[in-house]
C-alpha cells in the first residue's frame, strides 16, 4: 500500500540550532508507527512541521501521494491530519463541545451545538470513552481531557492522528486503555504517529519506529524484527542493555 505520508529532507533552524536536520520519513497507512527518541531529538518539531504550527527552512510533504504545502493547523485539519500535544490546547472554561466546535468554519456562520453535542456522543461511545459534551474542561480530569483532544481530531476528519508523548500524563490504568483506543483506530484505516522515547510503549503498540536522534534520522524498523537493546543503541548512540 502507497505511504499515507512522506516527509523528505525536512530542515528547520531556530536561529543556527538545526533542530531537524534532512529528516526522512514515511507512514503506511492503517499502522502506528512510532517516533522515538531522546528529549530534544527533534520529534515533536518535525510533527509541529506537519500540523502547520511551524514552517520548515526546506524540505517535502506529500500527503496520499500528493505534495502538499502546510501552512497553519487549519491546513492540516482540512486535510485529515489531527494532532494531540503534550500540552493540550483545550480552553478550560468552555464546554467539551464549544471546545471541539470551536474554529470550525460552519455554514452561514450558524454553529449548531446540539449537532455537534450528538456527534460528540456517537465518538465516545465508539471509542468506549466517558465524555459529556456539555461538561466544563476544567472539570474534568488530565486523561478525560486527552480523550477530548482524540475526539475533537476524529470529529474534524482526521485519517492521520499524531500523539505527542500521549502516556505522560496518564496513569497505568489508562494507558492501557488509550492503547486499546489506537488499536481500534487503526483497525478502523485510520494511521497513528506516536510520539515517545519509552521502548516498552513502542514494543506493545507500534508496528514500525523511526529513530530520531539530535536532528537526524537513525533508521526506521520494524518492531517486529528488533530487540529492546537495538532500539536503545539507536536512540541514543551507544550500547545500552537491558536485565
Ligand atoms: P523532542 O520533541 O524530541 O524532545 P523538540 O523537537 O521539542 O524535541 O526540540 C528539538 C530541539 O529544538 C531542542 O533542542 C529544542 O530546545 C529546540 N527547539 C524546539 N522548539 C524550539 C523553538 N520554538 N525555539 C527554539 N528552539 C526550539
Ligand atoms: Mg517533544
């Protein structure tokens, strides 16, 4: 099957910092496919690359085959790409469904929160999650609110979600199921981009990793055919073992 995503030769500088330096990737669609490394490698730049949020110095995206020119996260949203930060963008005051309405371009400027509350629902309750489209954001707690986030991308169209070190805030308990969640996506065609720089979470749900390390691509892997040990040797560039 044809890449959903080919990033190529991706370069971005803050000030003479190379964050990304001619980075390579590509995603098959319908896999979660990890994006490990240590703090600063550069992974959650190159997503922020891909959601609009920051502009490369150089480099190509094609998104199902075609080449495209990513501007502001609306660019992204438009064409079903979803994000999930480590710091979510949720507006605490507002509802789950103001949140997820919000900035959404509706017809004739009528935004029909009823439609959407009904929508927001039939998510929820696809995904096995507990979200009451007319609670506060600051109600709720820091795992509900990631689900919000996972809905809010779903609700917009997203065919590709990224996850931003998703498990960092949740407990055990829920990071099982949020596991459970990305396998049913996929199950579903849609493709996840997880982002982390734990080995065991890339060993239990990933199918391929891309190794990044201070800008640059190390390899991409199959899970399935690579040690614990090999990984760890990659992301940070000398022999590490595990008991
Ligand atoms: P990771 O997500 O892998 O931990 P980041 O992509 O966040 O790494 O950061 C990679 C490097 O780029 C880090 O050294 C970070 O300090 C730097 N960086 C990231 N964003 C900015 C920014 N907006 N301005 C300046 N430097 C940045
Ligand atoms: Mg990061």
């Amino acid at each position: 099957m044809a890449p959903i995503l080919v990033m190529r030769d991706i370069v971005k500088e803050f000030g003479s910092f190379r964050a990304n330096d001619g980075v390579n990737l590509e995603v098959e669609t319908g896999e979660v496919h990890a994006l490990l490394g240590e703090n600063g490698a550069g992974k959650s730049t190159l997503m922020n690359i891909l959601y609009g949020l920051y502009q490369a110095n150089s480099g190509e995206i094609y998104f199902e085959g075609r080449p495209v020119k990513i501007t502001s996260p609306k660019e992204a949203i438009d064409l079903g790409i979803g994000m999930v930060h480590q710091h979510f963008m949720l507006i605490p005051a507002l509802t789950v469904a103001e949140n997820i309405i919000l900035g959404m371009q509706m017809p004739r400027g009528i935004i029909d929160l009823k439609e959407a509350s009904r929508k927001i629902k039939e998510l929820s309750r696809q995904y096995g999650f507990d979200i009451d489209p007319e609670a506060k954001v600051w109600q709720l707690s820091v795992g509900q609110q990631q689900r919000v986030e996972i809905v809010k991308a779903l609700y917009r169209g997203a065919r590709l979600l990224i996850l931003d070190e998703p498990t960092a805030v949740l407990t055990p308990q829920e990071v099982n199921e949020l596991f459970r969640v990305l396998k049913q996506l996929t199950q579903e065609g849609i493709t996840v981009i997880f982002i982390t720089h734990k080995l065991n979470e890339v060993m239990a749900i990933c199918q391929r990793v891309t190794v990044l390390r201070a800008g640059k691509v190390v390899g991409t892997v199959a899970t399935c055919n690579t040690g614990k040990n090999e990984l760890a040797r990659m992301m940070v560039g000398r022999e590490v073992f595990f008991q």
